[in-house]
C-alpha cells in the first residue's frame, strides 16, 4: 500500500493530510484512484491527472 500527503487543499481536505492508496484501476487508457484517509473513515476517487496535481508520494507501506 501507498502512502500519499495532499500538496494543497483539495475536496474540502486541507493541505498536509495523508492517504492510502488503497486500489487502482485503468480502463480504456483512463486511471483511476480510490484513495482513503489516514483513519479509514473518508474515501474518494480521482483521475491521474488529479493525483499528480494534488497529492505527493511519501512512502510505501507494507
């Protein structure tokens, strides 16, 4: 699993808040990303582009 921090506010989360990366998925060339908050409470799904625009990679958890 991934680890990911948010760059800047983004989707009424504030900036610094981290997430897993819990599942990928690529369809027709799109990708999407369901990532989920540190707690396991909050989920939501986003585009690559959106990924890479907003959030920055921290670690790999295992």
């Amino acid at each position: 699993m991934k680890l990911y921090k948010l760059k800047k506010q983004f989707n009424g989360y504030q900036k610094g808040t981290q997430f897993y990366l819990i599942a990928e998925s690529e369809f027709i060339g799109v990708k999407e990303f369901v990532l989920r908050t540190n707690d396991l409470k909050n989920r939501i799904l986003i585009n690559e582009k959106e990924l890479l625009k907003n959030f920055s990679y921290i670690k790999e958890i295992f």
